[in-house]
C-alpha cells in the first residue's frame, strides 16, 4: 500500500532520516518503535507530505506520491493524527467533526444566506455521520461539549472520529497513547482495532508505550538513526540486540 524507498531527508548537513526504506502493506497495523531522535516524526512529516524528502520515492496505492502535496495525499485517503490533539477547543464535539470534510464553514455560511436547498442535505449528511462517529466511539454524551473541555483520551479518541469523517485508507497515529488514561486507552485500542477489521483501515503508530504495541501491532519496525535497524514480530523486534543497544545509547 505505501513504499518508501532509500528516503533521505537533510537538515543542512545531518541526515534526520537516512537512506530508509519502509513497506506497508493494506490492512496492517504497523508499530513504529524507536529512541528519541531516531527520526519517526521526521519520517511521518515525509509521508504525509509535510516535509519534502531530499533523495527516495514514496508510492502510494501504485501511484508516486514523493512530490505531491499534503492535501492531494489526503485526498487519496492517507490521514495524519497529531502528537498534540489539534482540536478546535472553542468548538463543541460535533462542530469538531463537522468541521472536517474540506470546504464545509464555506458552505455552511452559503446555507445560512441562501437557504439552498443541496448545500443543507449536504449539512445534514456531515451532520448524520458526526453523530454515528460519536456513538462508535462512545462520546454522545459529550456531544455538544466544548472539545477543550475533554480529556486527553477523549481528544484523542475525536481526533480518530475526524479521521472517520474523511475516506480514508492510511492512518497515521502520531503517539496515539500519551497523556491517555488506562481506562481510555483500551477504548481508543479496541475503536482502532475495529477500524482496522470492519472497516479495512491501516495504521502505522508511532508509540512509545510497548504495551500498546504489542497488543495492537502485527508488526513493528525499529528506527534508530534515520533507517529501519530491525522490522518483525513485536517479540522478535524487542529481543532483537541491536534494538536493544539503540535504546541503550538513548
Ligand atoms: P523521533 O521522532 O524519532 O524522536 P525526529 O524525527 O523528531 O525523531 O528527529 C530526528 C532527528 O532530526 C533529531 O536529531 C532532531 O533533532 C532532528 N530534526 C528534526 N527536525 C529537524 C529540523 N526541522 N531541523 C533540524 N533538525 C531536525
């Protein structure tokens, strides 16, 4: 589903990310474990296309997607999350979903001056699947919420909602558990889980809790100075002396 092969990625003259190939295949949860600095951020910036590499080629479904912007990528279903929740914290829950298929505040103002007709079915529909995103993830009672007031594991399970108010294909989960209690976290694996089997989404998850990654990644791939140093089975990954030493020299 997504290939990327021999990226580089520069920063004058240190190489973030460094000679590095990476394959994803449709359907998979994939962990993507590694120290500080190993370049897991940089490497997502490149794939969805917020960063330009300096050498290598990225494919996306077939297609050379190296050179394209951030918002063709999304277009063809390849989502990013973000480290830090990027809620509109002054809007309610449902407003946060509503707000995410491109062009809907625009439209929305048309409705209001011109009460035409095909641009309110459309707000409805937004407006249906905000609410049936809420209730598969549990969060109907916080509905009309202002999402600044959530929780950090309930920002973080509407930032998976916004993903489900887009078509996508490609998920990335940037640290999808910090600053997530227990109790949610769980909730938030299991709605990924579910998204994965009944929906046919893949994941690729930057995550430092191994926890999480050994009970929702099929497999996991190991950065440590710009490349992928070891990818497998979390069991293998983990045991493996070389991910053991990165770690170390953390
Ligand atoms: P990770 O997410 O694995 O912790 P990062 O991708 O954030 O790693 O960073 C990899 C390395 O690249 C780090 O040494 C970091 O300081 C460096 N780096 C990241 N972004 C920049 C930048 N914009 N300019 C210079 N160096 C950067």
């Amino acid at each position: 589903m997504l290939e990327l092969e021999h990226i580089v990625k520069a920063f004058g003259g240190f190489r973030a990310v460094d000679d590095c190939s990476l394959s994803v295949s449709e359907g998979e949860i994939l962990g993507l474990i590694g120290p500080n600095g190993a370049g897991k951020t940089t490497l997502f910036n490149l794939i969805a296309g917020a960063l330009a590499p300096s050498a290598g080629r990225i494919r996306f479904l077939g297609e050379d997607i190296t050179r394209l912007p951030t918002e063709a990528r999304f277009h063809r279903g390849l989502v990013r999350t973000f480290q830090i929740p990027h809620e509109f914290h002054r809007l309610s829950t449902l407003e946060n979903l509503m707000m995410v298929p491109a062009g809907q505040p625009g439209e929305r103002l048309l409705a209001n001056w011109f009460g035409h007709e095909r641009v309110r079915r459309h707000e409805e529909e937004v407006r249906e699947r905000a609410l049936a995103t809420l209730e598969f993830l549990e969060l109907t009672h916080v509905a009309d919420e202002l999402a600044g007031h959530l929780s950090g594991g309930q920002k973080k399970l509407l930032e998976l909602g916004r993903t489900m108010m887009t078509d996508a294909r490609l998920v990335l989960l940037d640290e999808p558990a910090a600053g997530v209690n227990r109790t949610l976290l769980r909730k938030l694996e299991e709605k990924i889980e579910i998204l994965n089997r009944e929906r046919g989404y893949t994941f690729v998850l930057i995550e430092h809790d191994m926890e999480m990654i050994a009970r929702l990644c099929n497999r996991v791939a190991c950065m440590a100075e710009g490349r992928v140093l070891v990818e497998g089975g979390f069991a293998t990954v983990r045991n493996d002396p070389q991910v053991l030493e990165a770690y170390l020299g953390e």
